[in-house]
C-alpha cells in the first residue's frame, strides 16, 4: 500500500500529481504544514525526521523531498506510463532538471508567491517580490531556450522531468507572475498543467 502524507496546498501537491499520472491505488493523509502538532506527532517524525511534508511510505520503503519521492515513482512504476525517460542520457536529464528546479526556481518563485500573496498583506514586501521575480529571469531564459529546441525535456514525451520542473513554474500564475516573455516555457507549461491528472490532483 502506498500513501502519501501532505495537503494538496503545499510541495506535496507534486506528488499527488504524480500518483495521479501513474494510476496508482494510493492512500492520502492530508497533513497540513502549519499543524505543528501533527507534523511534531511521534509518529509522523519517525516517518519524517524533518517534520515537513510530503512523506511518501510504499510498503517498507520511507521517503521525503517531494522531486526524489517522485523520481522513485517514476522509476518504479512509471516506464508502462510512459512518466519514467527512455535511456540513461533522458534520466540524466530529468535528474538534471529537477535539481535545477528545486535549487534555481523554487527559493526564488517562492518568495514571489509569499509577498503577492501567501503572507498577511501586512507582512508582504513588495520590493522582495520584484528583487526576485528580477533573480528568475535568468533561469527563465534557460528554460525557454531548451523548450525552444524540444517539446519536452527529457526524451519525446512528458515525463517526470517536466512534472517536477511544471509542479514549481505552476506557482508562476498565483504569484501574478507572466510568463509570456517566454513563449516556448509558457506554451510548454500550459500544455502539462491541463493535464487531467494535475486536475485530479487539485482537486484533493
Ligand atoms: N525540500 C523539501 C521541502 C519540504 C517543505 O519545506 N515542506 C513544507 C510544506 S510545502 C513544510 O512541510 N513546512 C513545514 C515546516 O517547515 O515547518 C521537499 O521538496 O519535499
């Protein structure tokens, strides 16, 4: 049995996407990143040291950080699917983009997100948004480069890479962010959040 611990409002919501796209049976516990309570709970810590979320445990196997969590699914059970890249040099590149994502995008696309909107209007700096969205330009321009040039970013077809890098871009649109400078990134995105399965997922 395979669950899945995270509210779909948070980094677990790229996990569920995945679990979606695979088609697999799965159990969801909705754990909410401000209940401390429960991310401090005993139990949950012995499954997640940190005390964040998304916590994935399949059979004996525990695991956290939301992109090694969806690389293993996609290695797993992905390949029928079609999620998991054809060859050595594809997975090369999905683990390549994901690490990108998470240590070149998020931080930044993140802070976006919390002074547009995620923080108390109080507490939102507008300067912090702007200095930030100002960082993402660059790694923008790397994205659109490489999606000028294929469709996907790892082999012929959407794989597990473009779920990982797309689960974060997709913050993009709430932190009243345009992507339309970038035309191959904002086509390329548009086409995998109108997956069906992203929709499933949200709609946890
Ligand atoms: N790198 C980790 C980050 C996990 C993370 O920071 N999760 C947030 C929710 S999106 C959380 O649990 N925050 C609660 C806390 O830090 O107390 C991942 O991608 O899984």
């Amino acid at each position: 049995m395979i669950t899945l611990y995270g509210i779909a409002a948070s980094r677990a919501f790229r996990c569920l996407w995945m679990l979606e796209e695979l088609g697999l049976d799965y159990r969801h516990e909705p754990v909410d990143y401000r209940d401390r309570a429960a991310l401090d709970d005993p139990g949950y810590r012995a499954l997640n040291p940190n005390g964040r979320i998304p916590t994935l445990v399949d059979g004996d196997l525990v695991l956290w950080e939301s992109m090694a969590i969806n690389l293993y699914l996609a290695r797993r059970y992905g390949t029928e699917a079609g999620l998991h890249p054809e060859g050595a040099e594809n997975e090369g590149r999905a683990l390549q983009w994901s690490f990108w994502v998470m240590t070149e995008v998020e931080q930044p696309l993140l802070k976006v997100l919390l002074h547009r909107r995620l923080l108390p209007r109080e507490r939102r700096d507008p300067q912090q948004a702007a200095r930030n969205e100002g960082i993402l330009r660059q790694p923008f321009a790397v994205l659109d480069a490489a999606l000028a040039q294929a469709d996907w970013l790892a082999g012929e077809r959407f794989t597990v890479a473009d779920l990982n890098v797309a689960a974060v871009l997709g913050w993009a649109q709430p932190a009243r962010l345009s992507l339309k400078p970038w035309p191959a990134l904002y086509d390329w995105l548009g086409r995998c959040l109108d997956r069906p399965a992203r929709r499933r997922a949200q709609a946890r």
